[in-house]
C-alpha cells in the first residue's frame, strides 16, 4: 500500500459507483485511492486528525471528512483540495 502512512485508521469511505476509489481518515488526513488500495495519497493543505470520512452517495465527487475537534471539511473535487465548514 504505497503512501498510506502506518498508524490506525480511524474511518473508511468507498466511492459509490468506483469501488476502486477509496478514502481513509487517519491521524495525518484523508488519504485517497483510485487503484483500489495500491496507491494512496493525500493532499497538501487537507485536514489533519480525521476521525471520520464520508462520500456523498448522489454527488461522489463530495467527500466530508470530520476532525477529531469537531470541525468539518468538504472537498468538491474527490478530496483533491479542502475548505472548512
């Protein structure tokens, strides 16, 4: 699993029509994948201790991951950039 850090995965998201694409929140962010699991990364500037990560089932392309603060971020473009709600 290339990218993926080692640490505890705290969630887990499966893109809903792509099954190959896949998100995990961890301590360090919402890591990626689009080759099923091979290859993982992250973006720069994304939110860091990530305790959960969802995939909106009707519009994939809109990823919400919720830090352990309490603070939500969306990504609009499959967890390529971020903002804070």
């Amino acid at each position: 699993m290339g990218g993926l850090p080692t640490g505890t995965v705290n969630g887990f998201a499966v893109h809903p029509s792509d099954p190959a694409v896949m998100y995990v929140a961890m301590r360090a962010g919402v890591y990626r994948t689009a080759d099923a699991g091979r290859t993982w990364s992250a973006p720069a500037g994304g939110p860091t201790d990530v305790a959960a990560v969802a995939v909106d089932p009707k519009r994939p392309a809109i990823v919400y991951a919720a830090t352990a603060a309490g603070r939500i971020h969306v990504s609009s473009d499959g967890g390529a950039t971020w903002h804070a709600r």
